[in-house]
C-alpha cells in the first residue's frame, strides 16, 4: 500500500478527482493548503497599494492506494493537473505500513 499526496492547483481538483474516479480510485481526502516552492509567491495590485503574495493557495490531496492502482493513479494526477505552468504542483509516494477500517476492523488492502 501506499499514500499519495498530491499539491495542485485549486482550480484543477474537479479533473483530478473525475481521473481518479475513472481508474478505479474509491476515496481521496482533499484540503485548502499554503505554500511556495520555486515560484515564490507574487505581487499584487490592490487599490494601488502592491502587496506581496508569500504563500499561494493549494489543494492537498490524499489517496491511499495498493499498488496496483499506483502507476495509473500517478498517470492520471499528472495528466489531468498539468497545466505546463509554473506552479502545477508535485506528487509524493509515500509507503502506507497499514490502514485499518475503524468500522469492520478489517485492515491492509481491504480497509482502503
């Protein structure tokens, strides 16, 4: 098993939730996250006073997955959040040791 993190763009969540969907993927965590990584924020104009944007609105998404699931999930985040500018995000695979349903108790592949 492993736990996909994904950081994209806000505005690509609805394509990236719908390619997950259609390969099979049956739950996905989302949170409103901050960050930079090499775009460094940005300037904006605001009444004419410029402000400086240190910390650009992200979407947090995370998928625990087999797998067997995991290239086609990695496929399917990177076509669907590509936008081919700066600031499309990454994808970190991470291993998931175990996951445990807290309603049945089943745990491993069968908990996801």
């Amino acid at each position: 098993m492993k736990l996909v993190t994904a950081i994209i763009k806000p505005f690509k969540l609805d394509e990236v939730r719908e390619a997950l969907s259609a390969i099979g993927v049956q739950g996905i965590t989302v949170s409103e996250v901050k960050g930079f990584g090499r775009q460094k924020g940005h300037t904006e104009l605001y009444r004419g006073t410029e402000y400086v944007i240190d910390f650009l609105p992200k979407t947090k998404i995370e998928i625990a997955i087999d797998e067997s699931l995991l290239d086609s999930a990695i496929e399917a985040i990177t076509q669907s959040a590509h936008s081919g500018k700066i600031g499309d995000g990454k994808i970190f695979i991470t291993p998931l040791d175990q996951a445990i349903r807290i309603r049945t108790g089943e745990s491993g592949p069968e908990a996801l």
